[in-house]
C-alpha cells in the first residue's frame, strides 16, 4: 500500500494497560511507527520493563515506563505529569487498562459465577478499572488536548456478544458502560479537535484476560492473537483519522489489503439511533 502513517513520527501516545497482551501490541507497533510512548502499567515490574525496553530498541529513547493504578485518579495525574515532563504533552490516549473476569474466578469461562456469588471487592475492582479507570485518564488528559485543539482517545472494548453473556458479569456490562461513556464523549467533543473511538479485537484473544490451558479458547471457540491489534491502531492515532470520531472499529475485519481509508470503513460499525441491549 501507498499510505503512510507519516504524522506518528512526532506524535506522543500513552497507553495504559501497556505491559502485557494487548496493550504491549499496541505499544510496539507505534514505537515503531514513530511514536513516543509513556507505557503505563498498574504496577512496576518485568513486564512493564521489558515491553518499555522494546519499544526503546524499536525507536531509541522514545518509551518510558510509568506505573499508575488508573483507578485511583491520583495516581493518574501524577502519570499524566511524568508524561507531559518526558514529552511535553500527550496527543493520544489508548484506555486499554482492564480487569478480566479471572479476578471474581480462574475458571469462570467453564464454570460461570452467577452475580450474587461474586465477591463485592472483586466486582468493585474491575468496575473501578474498567470504567473509572477510563475516566480518570481521560479526565486527567482531555483538557489539555482541548486546550491545544487537537488530540485522541481510544477506548478499548470488548464484542457487544461478551457484554451480555452469562457468567460475565461485571467485565461485559463494564466494557458495555465504556461503550455508552464514548458515544457521549465524542458527542461532549464535537468541535474540539479531539476525535474519540471505540477499538476492539473482535473476539477473545490470546491474553492473560483468560485463564491459561492447554486449549485455550473464548467462548465461541475461537482465539486471536493479541497482535491482531496492531492493525488499525496506527490509523486510529495518525492524522489520516483526524475528524473520524464516534465510531466501533474491530480489529478483526480490518483488511490489510486495502488501502486504510477503505480498510477502516470496513471495520467500523454501522451507528445505530438508538442502542438495543434487552
């Protein structure tokens, strides 16, 4: 293909939930695009260390590593601080920092946990993470791209299939309040220069979301590679997007053998008026 993701060479990206899966993917494939990336993970650690050591070989000097629970808001403007140190601001969020259903039960893809069986603190958790936890960034981070009249948020979300499916509650329904909050955010920032978008695997995928086996599978016997989100995640973040706001692209219909702009219009979901659950 002819297109390139020229504009990535100067932009900054924060992505959270950047150690590992999904998040790591998307962290490499903008390092080296280009990108300078602040890679926050819940914790320090290896993993944390090495996905920022990576990224670092990919494009020398351009990663640091930021250790921040997303669900303490806190702690989300101190990364957001150290980011803004490193790089002087951040043109991109990816909210990819997420709870799984492993924290109510390591075997709740055989045996479901019905939601009075879940523990409250296992609940809150991942309510915190997954809902709040987007908020908190992008309370932390918005303004300031408003300021600047130019910025994106990428919230990543689940298959709207998992976010009723028995046995997966809070993680669906708090992936299905994230889809809500975006389609209100992207309304709330029309005009501002800020684009905001939904990004998803397309299935479950090849991560530490699902507990480890032998035959590791999601529900519908089906598993991704996480690296499947490295498709549309450069287009997302460069300016080849700019202007494209309120849309569900799926990682999985992305089609590598168009050019991107027809590539993205096949994976974006058709809006809908009004949204169906029940």
């Amino acid at each position: 293909m002819s297109d390139t993701y020229s504009s990535l060479a100067g932009r900054t990206v924060m992505v959270t939930g950047g150690s590992r899966g999904l998040g790591r993917e998307m962290v490499l494939a903008l390092a080296a695009a280009g990108a300078s990336v602040a890679v926050v993970g819940s914790r320090p650690g290896p993993a944390l260390d090495e996905t920022v050591e990576e990224a670092n070989r990919l494009n020398p000097g351009k990663a640091i590593a930021i250790a921040a629970d997303v669900a303490d808001y806190g702690q989300c403007e101190a990364a957001v601080a150290k980011a803004n140190e490193a790089f002087g601001h951040i043109d991109v969020l990816v909210n990819n920092a997420g709870l799984g259903m492993r924290r109510v039960s390591e075997t709740f893809n055989t045996e479901p946990t019905r939601f009075w069986e879940t523990d409250p603190l296992a609940w809150k958790d991942i309510i915190d993470t997954n809902v709040n936890g987007a908020f908190n960034m992008a309370r932390a981070l918005v303004p300031g791209m408003v300021a600047r009249g130019f910025g994106k948020v990428i919230n990543i979300s689940t298959s709207d299939q998992t976010m009723v499916r028995r046995g997966y509650s809070p993680y669906g329904p708090s992936k299905a309040a994230l889809e809500a909050m975006s389609r209100v955010w992207a309304q709330d920032l029309e005009g501002t220069g800020v684009d905001l978008n939904v990004y998803l695997p397309g299935g479950a995928a090849d991560t530490d979301l699902l507990p480890p086996s032998a035959d590791k599978k999601g529900a519908d016997g089906n598993l991704l590679p996480a690296a499947i989100m490295r498709r549309a995640i450069l287009w997302l973040a460069d300016d080849q997007s700019n202007g494209m706001t309120g849309g569900r692209y799926i990682a999985r219909l992305w089609d590598e053998t168009l050019p991107f702009s027809e590539a993205a219009a096949v994976s974006r979901v058709p809006s809908v008026a009004k949204p169906a659950i029940m």
